[in-house]
C-alpha cells in the first residue's frame, strides 16, 4: 500500500474502532441487565432491544450510501455520527426496557458504514484493497477483544449507562478524526462517476452477486446476534461463570480466532481462491451450529465451539466488503455498499428479534436450529457466486459496467 493509503486506511480503522468499541461493550451484558429492568421479564422484548439498532440501520444505510455518492462521504460521516451519539445520551438516561429499544433505534438511525467502507475504497486501489478492509477487520477484532475484557469491569463500576455515556464520548472523537484527519477528496468527487440515471442504479440492484453478498452478510449477523442471546446464558449455566468473568472466555477466544484466520484470508487473495474460502467459512459455521445443538450442555464444549465460530465470522466480515466495492460500479459504489450495509442491518434486527423469540417459544436448541436451516440456504446462493478474477482486474470490470 502507498502512504497515503495506509494512512487513510488507519484513520478509518480508528473510526469503525471508536464507534463499535462502545457497542461492542455492550454486547456481553445487555440481556443480562436489560434482564432486571422494567420489561426484562419478556425475552422477545430484550431481543427486539438488541436487534432494533438493526432495523433503523436497514432503513438508513442505502439512503445514506447514495447521498455520500452525491454530498460526499465526509458530511454524511459526520452527521451519522452526531445521531449516534444522540441515540447513546438516550441510552444513558434509559431506565426501562421500552426506553433502551428507543435508544437503540436512535443509535441505529446514524447508519455510517456504507460511506466509510466506499471512503476506503475511494482511497485506494483495487490490488491493495483487501489489505485496507483487513486493517478495518483487524481493528474490529481488536476492539471487540478489548471490549470483551473491559465490559465487565466497567459494568461492575457504571453499569449500563455508563457504557451508553462512554460510547457517546467515543462516537464525538471519531467526529473529530473524519474532520481532521481524513482527506478532503476522494475518487468518487471525479465528474464522470456523476450524473447516472435510475436504470444503472436499479441494475446495481438487481445484480445476482451483489445479491448473493447481501444475503450473506445479511445471514452472517442474524446468527451472531441469535447467539448472543443465547451463549452469556449457557456460559453462566453451564460453567458456572459469572458475567464479570466471561472475558476469560471471549478474549482468547477472538485473539485466537483471528489469528487463525489471518492465512486463509492471505492465500485465498494471493491465489484467488476467494470463494473457495468463503464457501469453507459457511461450512465452517455450519458444523459449528451442529455442534452446539449436540453439545449446548457442555460448556468447554461450547466454547471450543465458539472458538470456530469467530473462525468463520472474522473470515467472512474481512473479506465480503472488498468483495462488494470490486462487483460494484465505481458510480454507485456507496449506493451498493448501502444496500449491503442495510442488509447487515437487517441481519441484526432479525438475528435480535427472532433469536429472542425462539428462545422464548422454543428453547436455546430451536434458536440454533433455525439458524443453522438459514446458513445452509446461504451455503447454497454461494455456491453460484461468480469467483473474483485476479487483483486489478476487478476495476476494468467496475468501470465497463458503470
């Protein structure tokens, strides 16, 4: 990567870092503490807590992605960031279960990662690409490590609104990065990605590899955060561990994780082998669901199980974004990272709600099994994804379908 490149990769790795890290420290201890609160009792309502972030996000990714085509990716950064940060004050102050699902709508609302995922791919170029998505996976993976072990200790001082308020002050630092920090122009200010008229955008829409990536990504965070209602349960069931403790579990889990999939994410680039990878991940995760629904009363069981898991899922959250901005056309690049984000969006909604339904209706067993039937629907819509040519060709491609 050039200077430049690896420069404007940092700054945006340390944005997605800022903002996600708060999230991310919620994660481990919302259900948990929402559990106590007035509306905890009704698990549906807990989900639909952690999953409504989700359905704002849907609502708002593919509207903001088309206005960082047409505004720029800057301003619509920046004002993503001050909903958020309004939607984290609400959370500080929220005392009800009812009251942390608004909260949590609002922080969805400021719906950023379609224009930050197309400010990197403005920024750099298709053969380095994958390496500036990587260094944003490896600042998420950073960050949700570090989450993991400081959540409980801050919950134990600050509870949950104290995590709210200290996810407020992050998201206005990460303000401050894009301000000053980030370039003032990218790819995308050049007049001829101007100017397209609605039959290129619908066909951005329609376009079967972009919507193979969408269902992907959408199915990727449905069954992380199904999970998540679920696994803090078992891990305080089954191994008898408190919720201040579980970042003994998590943290080597994702560091291992991460590390372990650092090679296959090499190889499949150097060797274009990138859908073979990514069909291995989903079956990876695939086993990983059999598995829980065999072993879910083991709990070194499940946490070797979790362990393949993060495998799979930092694999494909790595690399499916690299893979959406090299279909996409350069004129429409924001607009189709928009709808994949929006997707992503969805999944957590969907993953939240649903995850909090079956597990109210049908146990711990019946939210893996539902999303195990959807990750091998997903294996199969993967399976006709057309593989990526070699690095640099990609852009020929981009510009002759724009």
């Amino acid at each position: 990567m050039l200077p430049a490149e690896r420069k404007s990769a940092a700054w945006l790795s340390s944005i997605y870092a800022l903002r996600m890290f708060g999230m991310f420290m919620i994660l481990p201890v919302f259900a948990v503490h929402a559990a106590s609160m007035p509306g905890g009792k009704n698990p549906e309502l807990i989900g639909l807590a952690m999953g409504i972030y989700g359905l704002t996000q849907a609502v708002m990714q593919i509207p903001l992605g088309w206005a960082s085509d047409k505004l720029g990716r800057k301003p619509v950064i920046i004002a993503g960031l001050l909903v958020f940060a309004l939607g984290c004050v609400l959370g500080f102050e929220a005392n009800t279960v009812p009251q942390l699902i608004a909260a949590r709508a609002l922080q969805g609302a400021g719906a950023v990662s379609a224009a930050l995922s197309a400010f990197l791919a403005d920024v750099t170029r298709d053969e380095v690409r994958s390496k500036g998505m990587a260094m944003i996976g490896a600042s998420i993976g950073v960050t949700f490590a570090l989450s993991l072990v400081l959540s409980p200790v801050l919950y134990s001082f600050f509870k949950l609104n104290g995590l709210f308020g200290l996810t407020a002050v992050l998201s206005l630092f990460a303000i401050g990065v894009v301000i000053w920090r980030l370039p003032k122009q990218t790819v995308v200010a050049h007049q001829e990605m101007r100017g397209k008229g609605f039959k290129s955008t619908l066909k951005v829409l329609v376009q079967p590899d972009l919507l193979r990536l969408d269902l992907g990504i959408f199915s990727l965070h449905l069954t992380q955060m199904a999970l998540f209602v679920v696994l803090p349960g078992l891990l305080v069931k089954d191994l008898g561990l408190p919720l201040a403790e579980h970042w003994k579990i998590y943290l080597p889990v994702v560091i291992v994780s991460f590390i372990m999939m650092v090679p296959a994410m090499v190889w499949s680039e150097k060797k274009a082998k990138t859908k073979v990878v990514k069909l291995a991940a989903i079956g990876l995760m695939a086993l990983v669901l059999i598995g829980l629904i065999e072993f879910s009363g083991s709990g070194w069981g499940v946490v070797a199980l979790l362990l393949m898991y993060f495998v799979g899922f930092n694999l494909l959250e790595a690399t499916l974004p690299s893979w959406v901005s090299r279909v996409a056309p350069l004129s429409h690049r924001g607009l189709a990272l928009g709808v994949y984000n929006t997707s992503q969006a969805l999944g957590l909604f969907a993953g939240g709600a649903l995850g909090g339904w079956a597990l109210r209706n049908f146990g711990a067993d019946g939210v893996f099994e539902g999303v195990l039937l959807l990750i091998a629907l997903w294996f199969l819509a993967a399976a006709g994804i057309k593989a990526l040519p070699p690095r640099g060709q990609a852009v020929q491609q981009a510009k002759a379908s724009s």
